[in-house]
C-alpha cells in the first residue's frame, strides 16, 4: 500500500516575539541548534515519516528559509573539488527540486488561519508541524502516520504538561484506548488552570483530513483575537474522529528561551565531537559537590 500522508504544511510566518531581539532580524525558524536551524530539524522528521511535499506558509522577512532549501552551486562544487564530503552532505539542498511550496499568509491571523492559506495545495489527509518543537523521537511523525493509516482519523500527537502550564497550551479531553492511544473527546485552546478537561497537551503535530480547510474557513477569532486551528479541531470532532498519540520523549520548545538553550545542550551532548567541550565546561563552571549536597546519606 502506497503511504497516504505525502504534504506536509509548516506554519512558518510568525513574529519570534519571546525570541526578540534576535527576531527582528532572523525568522525564529532560522535560529540555530547546534549546527542547523530549526527548521531543518523539522523537514527532516517529515522526511522520516515519507513526506515528499512541503508547504510553507511564510510571511515578510523570511525569504532565508526558502534559500536555505535551495542549492548553492558554487559552495558545492569547491567542497567536493576539496574532498569534505561531510559537510558537502549537510549542505545538499533538500527536499528534492519541485517538492516545496512556498506560500505568504500575509496578516498574522493566527495558526488556524495559516492552515486554511495552504488550501489551494491541499487534496488529501496531509500533516502539519510547527517548527518551534524539536522532538528528540523523529520518528514519531511516522508513528503518527501509520496511526491514521489504521484509524483513518485525523491524529495528534499529544503530551502531558504540569497541571499549572495547561494555559500555554491546546488541551484535550481523552479516552484511553491502547498503550499510547487515545481517543480524543474534546479540545480547547489555552484554557485556565482549573478549567482544562485533562493535562494533555496538543505539542504541535497533526494529521488532519481535508475536511478542516473547510471548517477553518469558517472559524471566528478566538483566544488571543486569533484564529486558532484547536478551534476547528473542536468543530471537526463533532462530525470526524480523532485519535491521540502519547509522546513519552524528549522535546524541546525553541520557541522559548529555556527550550532553546536545553535544545542546544542535549543536541550537542549527543554529539561526540561536542561532547567533551561540553563535560569541560561543566568541570570548569559549576560545583559538582553541590549537585550532591542534598542527597541523604544512609
Ligand atoms: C500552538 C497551538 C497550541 C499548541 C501549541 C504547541 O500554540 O495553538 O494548541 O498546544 O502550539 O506548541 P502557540 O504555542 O503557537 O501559542
């Protein structure tokens, strides 16, 4: 069976604004971890999960993204002329010639509103990611795409959230179904502490069916004055299912400083090459003693 899930769309137009001031001048999509921006971390999961469209929905000052996604001839004729064939591989231009879809959502209406603007390239089931999540598990996406493939629901990938940070984030209701699977029963967007159906966050990754084009046509402003696309999820779960799947790894938010700075030192951790400038720093900066000092001793 040819997989079903071949677009994907990244909302990539928005302001950066708890990254200013880099952001003025840089698309937060473009800010780097470790050795490559957002981004990259985000295609290269929808690759893994067999995407081969990518369509993103960009606004003023981010024209950097889609060069990053080009090929620069002359950088990669002197890097093989010099034999760095590494760096010749992470530099080759992807996804291949034709496979990207550039697009302006021109008024930052909202995330909803940036979805509906890729309605023109949408004909089936298609994922959307937001690239402010790095998830360490780049596999999950195509978790998420075999999930549908069963379920033939839409699905979302979800995770748990301290009970005092459901404000932050789309909260779902739910039923369990198997391990990691839930059946989804209702979604609100940024609800108040107190106020949320569970601790279940939406993190950032969806499969929708076409269907919620139409339904975010029609969507009101909501929280913040935007148009949310938890909104048009809650209209689309009156008439279509929804599935969740539990993301039990590491994620990063880079939209936040915190996310960011725990991004680059856990990517770069993983890196042998890095690893030691790391562990030095470490030695050189911080009393180990003190990360025992309230630890019981029998
Ligand atoms: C968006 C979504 C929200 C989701 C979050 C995940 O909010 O609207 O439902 O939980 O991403 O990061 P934002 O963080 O863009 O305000």
């Amino acid at each position: 069976m040819s997989q079903t899930i071949t677009t994907a769309v990244f909302p990539v137009a928005g302001f950066g604004t708890r990254m200013l001031p880099a952001t003025k001048s840089v698309p937060k999509e473009m800010l780097t971890v470790v050795d490559r921006p957002l981004v990259h971390y985000v295609v290269q999961e929808a690759l893994n999960a067999g995407i081969k469209r990518f369509v993103f929905v960009t606004g003023r000052n981010k024209q950097c993204i889609e060069d990053y996604f080009d090929h620069i001839p002359e950088l990669e004729d002197s890097l093989e002329a010099k034999q760095k064939l590494d760096l010749l591989e992470a530099v080759r231009s992807f996804p291949d010639a034709g496979e990207a879809i550039f697009l302006r959502q021109q008024k930052p209406l909202g995330l909803g509103h940036a979805v509906w603007c890729a309605r023109h390239v949408i004909d089936a089931p298609f994922a959307v990611l937001l690239p402010d999540v790095i998830l360490k598990d780049d596999g999950f996406l195509a978790r998420m795409v075999q999930l549908h493939e069963k379920t033939k629901k839409n699905v979302v990938a979800l995770q748990r959230v301290d009970p005092e940070q459901v404000f932050k984030y789309g909260i779902v209701g739910h039923k369990p179904t198997d391990n990691d699977e839930y059946e989804i029963t209702s979604m609100v967007e940024k609800p108040s502490v107190g106020y949320a159906p569970s601790d279940m966050s939406l993190l950032g990754r969806y499969i929708f069916t076409p269907e919620i084009i139409d339904l975010l046509e029609h969507t009101q402003a909501g929280k913040g004055g935007e148009i949310q696309l938890t909104d048009a999820m809650q209209s689309l779960l009156l008439h279509q299912g929804f599935s969740g799947l539990d993301y039990r790894g590491k994620l990063f938010d880079c939209g936040s400083r915190e996310g960011f700075i725990e991004a680059n030192l856990d990517l770069a951790y993983d890196d042998p090459a890095l690893r030691a400038t790391i562990e030095q720093w470490v030695r050189d900066n911080m009393d180990i003693s003190s990360l025992f000092s309230q630890v019981k001793v029998a």
